[in-house]
C-alpha cells in the first residue's frame, strides 16, 4: 500500500474522530465515554492499515 493511500485512510479516520468526539461528548457528558470511542476508531484505523496490501 503507498503512502498517499494511508495518509488517505487516517484522514478519513481522523474526521469522524473529531466530530464524532463530539457528538458522543454531548450525548454521555463525559470524556471516558469519548476515549472509549477513540480506541475503537484508532483500533479499527490500525487494522484497516497493517491487513490491506
């Protein structure tokens, strides 16, 4: 996989991160709720990155 196409796959990560983050702040009012749901996108970028060839 090229460089350009990673880059690609953690912005489109990085913006439900940001976004997300809110969305799940103003439903629970609290940030362990907003962490837990970081590791989940951050797991998943991962795993999008080091299983595709």
């Amino acid at each position: 996989m090229d460089i350009s196409r990673k880059l690609g796959i953690m912005v489109v990560t990085g913006v439900p991160a940001i976004v997300g983050g809110g969305i799940v702040y103003y439903f629970f009012g609290s940030y362990l709720q907003v962490i837990v749901y970081e590791i989940i996108l951050l797991i998943a970028a991962l795993g999008l990155l080091t299983n595709s060839k």
